[in-house]
C-alpha cells in the first residue's frame, strides 16, 4: 500500500505539473483524479486530456528505488453555463468516460456529453 500510494503521488505531482495554474488536480478517491480547468471548451478538455494521457504513459515513476510505468484512463465532462447540468450529473458523466476508455484498453480519454 506504500509503494502504490507513493506511485498515486507522484502521478498527482506529473498531472500538477501538466496544467495551468488556474486548474485543479485533486485526488477523489482510490486511484481516481479530477481536474477542474475552468474556461475550458470540449475541444480544449480533450485535448488536456489527450496530453495527460500521453505525459503520464510517456514518464517513468521512480518511488522507493522501483520504476513504473502508468496509464491513464480518462473521462471527460463539461459544464456549459445555463445547462442545468449538475455537478453530480458531471461526475457521472466523466465516470462513463474513464469506464469506456478502461474498456478500450486503457491510455486514453472519452468524453461523454449530455446534450
């Protein structure tokens, strides 16, 4: 359990240091991350998620002299103002998309709209 939550640390570390300083990387439980990039269009989400995909594919993680290598499984959700659009019914929707991207093999994003 050490070694696997020194490995989720430095991930959230890898995931800080790919963001702006205006987002959020938080861990919401077990092996599970959200990222709240305000003022981020569809587009825009897949692409950051695309990107942290591949950094943390791409980086090793070195903890208590072991090297690892992860992936990322992605969901993506946006919220557009004046939707109506829960944060409860974001999080589900970014959780469809990290099961379908967990489905499809791993190392990647999905993003499940509502509309």
């Amino acid at each position: 359990h050490q070694v696997g939550d020194a490995v989720l640390r430095e991930v959230a570390k890898l995931l800080t240091y790919n963001v702006r300083l205006a987002d959020a990387v938080a861990r919401y439980g077990g092996d599970e991350f959200a990222i709240l990039a305000p003022q981020t269009g569809k587009n825009e989400a897949m692409i950051l998620a695309n990107r942290l995909c591949r950094r943390v594919s791409e980086t090793p993680i070195r903890v208590m002299g072991l090297e690892f290598h992860v992936t990322v499984s992605g969901g993506v959700a946006v919220f557009t103002p004046k939707s109506g659009v829960t944060a409860s019914t974001l999080v589900d929707l970014a959780d469809q998309g990290m099961y379908l991207a967990k489905e499809q093999g791993g190392n990647r994003a999905f993003m499940v709209d509502w509309d």
